[in-house]
C-alpha cells in the first residue's frame, strides 16, 4: 500500500515573531524554517510502518508551501528515508480548509492510500484543523493525537491509542484508509544519515501548481488579521531572602491582590 | 432556528465548568440559542441550559454516544446543523472538541477557529480571537464564505455567571442518529492515574521541573496541588527523563493550558515551555536561580529552593483554605 504523509514547514520554535506592518502577517524575514515538530512524528510513523510491513509498500510525502523554502521539509523527510516527495506550490497562509481541499484533490490521484499521516497541529498557525478536514474530503476515517498505531494483523485495520481528557487514553480501531494525527510519545523520529542526505539531494521532486487542483477563492472559510504580541506582563515581584516569610507574603497576595485563591 | 447552538459536555448529567462558560457567553449576547447533549445522562442538562435561557436541548442518549466516536458525533452534529440552521457553534477547545469540529465543518460548509481566547458576540457581529506561533502572537479570525462559524474556546476564557431559575423550561427533543455503518470502534478508555481535572481544563496548576529533582518530589507538588484542588504538570525534561508521564507535559510539544494560577517549581522557562502557559492569568514562579528566563513571565515569584518552599506553601494554604 501508499503511505502517505502530510508535511508542513513551520518556523523555528525559537523564532521571535515580529508582525507586519499590514497587521495580517509576521514579518517573515530572518525566519529560519523548519519541520512541524508533530510532523517528525508522522514521518517516522510512516517509516516504520513500511519497514514492518516491507513488501513493497513506499512512504510518499506532501507538502503545500511556497516553493523557493517548502522545498527543503521534503528533503528532510527524503533524508529520513522517504520514498518520494510531492510538492504543491501555493502562496504563504492559507486557510486550513482550502489547504485540506488541496490535499484531498492532489491525494485521490494516488492508488492503494492505506493511510495518511500527519502532525496534530502546525506550530504556526495552530489550527489542528488540516488532518480531520482532510479525512472528510476523502471519506477516510481519522484520529487525532495518537500516541500509538498499529497495523491489524488483517491488515484490514489500525489499532489506535489516543490521548483524552482527563489524562485518559482511548483505544479505537478505525478501518483503513485512515488519517492519522500524530502526537509527541508516538515514536523517537530518526536522524537524517549523511548518505540519506546525499540521496535527498538528488531525488527528483514532483510539482503541483495549486491552480490545478481547483481550489477557489471562496474555500477560504478563516482569514487572520489584526496580529498583535501578547500583553507585556506588568513587572513581576520577586521575593527573595527568608523562604518562610515570603512563602506567607506569597500566599497573602494570591489571596488578596491577585485574588485567584 | 436558533442563531447559536451551545454544545455541552457532561460527566453522566454533571455539567462541565467549560460548558457554563459557553451558556453564560449566550445567554449575555442576547441572540436565541439551543443547547446539544449527548450520551448517558444528557437530559439531565435541560434544567441548566432552561437557566441560561436555551429554547431547546437536542440531544441523543444511544448508547454510541456515551464515549466519543468521531463518526458517529460528526454525523449527528452534521444532521442538527442541517435542521436547525445555527449561524454560530460553540463548543470548548478540549481534545474532544478539536478532533470533531474540524470535521464537521467539512461536512456543513462551516469555519472554524479553534483554541479562542475571546469572544465578543452580539446581533451584529461575531469577534474571536485566538493566539498563534505558540501564543507568541494573537489574532483576530474573520469568517469568510461558511454557512456556520464554529468558535471552540479555550477553557477559563469566558467567566461564568450562574444561573438557577429559569423563565421557560427547554424543550428536550431527542434527535435519532440515521443509520451508519461505523468504522471507527471505541475499544476501550484507559483511565488517566489521576482523578483530576484535565490540565487544559483546570483552573489551578502545579507544575515541576527538572528542578525537583527526581520523581520522588513530585509528592510535594501533588501535596500542594490536593489542598487547593489544581492539577499537577510538568516539563518536558522530566517527563523525557521518564519521571511523569507524557499527558502531564506542558508546553509546545505538550498541553496548552490556561488555568488562572499556574505555579512553575524548578522549571526554568524555556520558550517551548512558555509556549504551552503564557496565557496563564498569574504565574508563580519558584525557582533558586534569580535570573532564571521564568521570572520574566511570572507575577509574582520566590527566589529559593522549590523542595523547601513547597511544603511551606502547602502548609499556609491549608491555613488559609481549611
Ligand atoms: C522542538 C522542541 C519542543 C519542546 N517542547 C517542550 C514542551 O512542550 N515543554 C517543555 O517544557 N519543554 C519543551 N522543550 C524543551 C525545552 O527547551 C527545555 O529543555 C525544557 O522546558 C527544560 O525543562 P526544565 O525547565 O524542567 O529544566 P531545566 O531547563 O534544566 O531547568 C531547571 C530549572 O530548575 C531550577 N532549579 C534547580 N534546582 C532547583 C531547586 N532545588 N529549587 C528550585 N529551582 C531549581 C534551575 O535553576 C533551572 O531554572 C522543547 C524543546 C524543543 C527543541
């Protein structure tokens, strides 16, 4: 079978986020870009799978970005191990709906897709929104932040442990196809080996034009605007010296002052 | 046709402290709304939603519904969208809520914004806003080209107003789920170790870092966390240490939480870390080393060794609480 894998780059953890001076973006200089966290996840998922199942099947990885940069998160999962890669070339930002339709209409060309994997959430905009959507617009079954995935052994169906409310796990099987959502704890993602990387250099990467996939204007459901930083903090009082003392000043002001006791 | 429909959760017919939040934000924008329920004991809710001014409970108490199921709750959320035509959803940004309404907006043209940190609803208009890049960042979310605008609020963002009497009771109308072949099965639910609130639902969290130590001092946390009724968290370098497990991670690759009162022990701020609490109402921070990055976001902090100051703070709380 096909196993899939949706990527996104996202920057960096550490990014300082400046905003635009339109308000409706980041200022997207000196960012540097990297694999969704959530994403790696996915992809060691994928490869494991197909090393498990090793009778033939291939990892194919897909992402939707603007070229000149989204380029790179492919090589890094060719690196990883991947199959093939699958760009489709689209402008900064957009919505969670038009790109799961994208997705969709890009990925029901492909034969024999036994599942999708993906992150959980993007660290950028963090929606969680593109896997579920995506498994609507192709009528797959999903799940999202699994920590645990499992192949049947009719090959049928996967065995999915995901995380609840409440510190809870819950334990479902869904059919194949599926998409699956990952979450950190589903695995330790590999390393990019030296010659995995050499490789990733090399292979040839398929593009797609948005504009053939037939995505419009009108499947943008969400626009952002109005980007603004967080708050500042009024300054903190710190206490330091006799433990005892200002652990009761401590307790004194949450009460009174901050009145959250 | 109602403009809002308001969707609860309940533990077997106990209201959740989220889903008041959401009744109080309806009832305060003025618009008519219904209520949703489902699952064993859902009915139980009509009193509730009556008091907040719901005109109907839809709800369905087959047994499908008594553990999520993604198929089943998106298709009857896609039929009582289809009959009742709400122009607005909301629903709480709990692990639930963010599995299924994604989907159900693919399924009834709808938008949806997720993890919102607030709202500002009335006749004219619908305001949300939400954080980004790790709440580094926030943004307002317009809707644009959806038949539905599916808000799904943070927990503790809206304030709760309590409601007892109701002018007119609401009309509980039981809404059969069509026939569907299901292809997801719930197998089992693993009950968390702990019997607490859920750390994106809790108003009060203790959390520990690499700073305490070893697993052994988390009894001290849980200590503190007892007497004033919060959850306990943690950093990723003890949960990656093996010391908790993954569910109690706070932060970028973990649970985002915004509780009231986050109480940081021996954590020292890093941003991945700061990414999953920031929007925490007020910070405590306690930590030995007085530069530590934690204290820039805290408001308040004690400057000293987390294994001493805890019992000291457990010890003063109980003064104060018992
Ligand atoms: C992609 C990525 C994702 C990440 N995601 C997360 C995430 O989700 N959550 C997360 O937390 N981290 C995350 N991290 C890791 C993060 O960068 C930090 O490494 C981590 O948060 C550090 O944990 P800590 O504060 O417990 O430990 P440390 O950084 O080691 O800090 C320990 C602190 O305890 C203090 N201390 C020591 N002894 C005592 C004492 N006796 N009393 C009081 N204070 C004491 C020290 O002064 C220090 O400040 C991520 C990193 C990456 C790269």
């Amino acid at each position: 079978m096909n196993i899939l894998v949706c990527l996104k780059q996202v920057p960096d953890t550490e990014t300082k986020i400046k905003i635009n001076s339109t308000l409706a973006a980041i200022e997207s200089s000196g960012i540097k870009w990297v694999m969704n966290p959530y994403d790696e996840f996915a992809v060691e998922e994928a490869l494991k799978l197909r090393d498990k199942l090793s009778d033939g099947s291939k990892v194919l990885v897909y992402t939707l970005g603007p070229k000149a940069r989204a380029v790179e998160v492919l090589r890094t999962a060719l690196a990883m191990g991947a199959d093939d890669a699958v760009l489709i070339d689209a402008p900064e930002n957009l919505d969670p709906n038009s790109v799961a339709k994208a997705l969709s209409v890009a990925l029901k060309k492909e034969s024999d897709v036994g599942v999708v994997f993906t992150g959980k959430q993007a660290i950028d905009d963090d929606c969680s929104q593109v896997s579920q959507l995506l498994a609507e617009f192709l009528g797959f079954r999903h799940a999202t932040v699994v920590i645990k995935c499992e192949l049947g052994s009719d090959k049928n169906h996967f065995l999915v442990e995901r995380e609840v409310e409440g510190g809870s796990k819950e334990i479902i099987q869904i059919q194949k196809p599926a998409v699956i959502g990952a979450q950190k704890g589903l695995n330790t993602p590999r390393y990019a080996s030296l010659p995995g990387i050499m490789k990733a250099k090399k292979k040839e990467i398929k593009e797609i034009p948005l504009s053939s996939l037939g995505v419009s204007d009108t499947d943008k459901k969400i626009n952002f605007k109005n980007f603004q930083l967080p708050p500042e903090r009024p300054q903190a009082k710190i206490f330091e010296g006799d433990v005892a003392a200002n652990s009761v000043q401590l307790v004194k002001l949450l009460r009174e002052e901050a009145k959250v006791i | 046709m109602a403009q809002i429909l308001v969707y609860l959760e309940h533990n077997n017919g106990q209201i959740k402290k989220t889903s008041l939040e959401l009744l109080t934000a309806a009832k305060k924008s003025g618009l008519d709304f219904c209520a949703a329920a489902l699952g064993k004991g859902a009915k139980e809710l009509a009193s509730t939603a009556s008091a907040y001014g719901a005109k109907e409970l839809l709800t369905s108490t087959a047994d499908v519904f008594n553990t999520y199921n993604s198929e089943a709750y998106t298709q009857w959320f896609g039929q009582v969208i289809k009959a009742k035509k709400p122009q607005i959803l909301l629903a709480t940004a709990n692990l639930t809520g963010k599995d299924l309404f994604p989907r159900v907006a693919g399924r009834v043209n709808g938008g949806v914004a997720t993890d919102c940190t607030s709202l500002e609803l009335s006749a004219s208009s619908v305001k949300v806003r939400r954080p980004v890049y790790s709440a580094k960042a926030s943004v307002e979310v317009e809707f644009q080209n959806c038949d539905v605008k599916i808000i799904l609020m943070r927990p503790n963002a809206l304030e709760i107003k309590n409601e007892t009497s109701a002018a007119s009771p609401a009309t509980v109308s039981e809404v059969a789920l069509e026939p569907i072949d299901l292809k997801t099965i719930v197998k089992d639910v693993v009950k968390g170790a702990s019997s607490k609130v859920d750390l994106t639902e809790a108003s009060i969290i203790v959390s520990g870092g690499r700073g305490m130590k070893g697993p052994e001092n988390f009894k001290l946390l849980e200590d503190l966390a007892s007497v004033l009724g919060a959850s306990v968290g943690a950093s990723r370098a003890v949960v990656d240490a093996g010391w908790v497990g993954h569910d109690m991670q706070v932060g970028q690759t973990g649970k985002t939480v915004s509780p009231n009162l986050y109480i940081a022990c021996g954590i020292s701020g890093a941003i991945q870390h700061l990414a999953g609490m920031s929007s925490s109402k007020v910070i405590v921070a306690i930590n030995k080393d007085k530069d530590a990055p934690i204290f820039q976001k805290a408001t308040y902090g004690i400057v000293g060794d987390a294994l001493e100051i805890l019992p000291l703070l457990t010890e003063e709380f109980k003064k104060l609480l018992h």
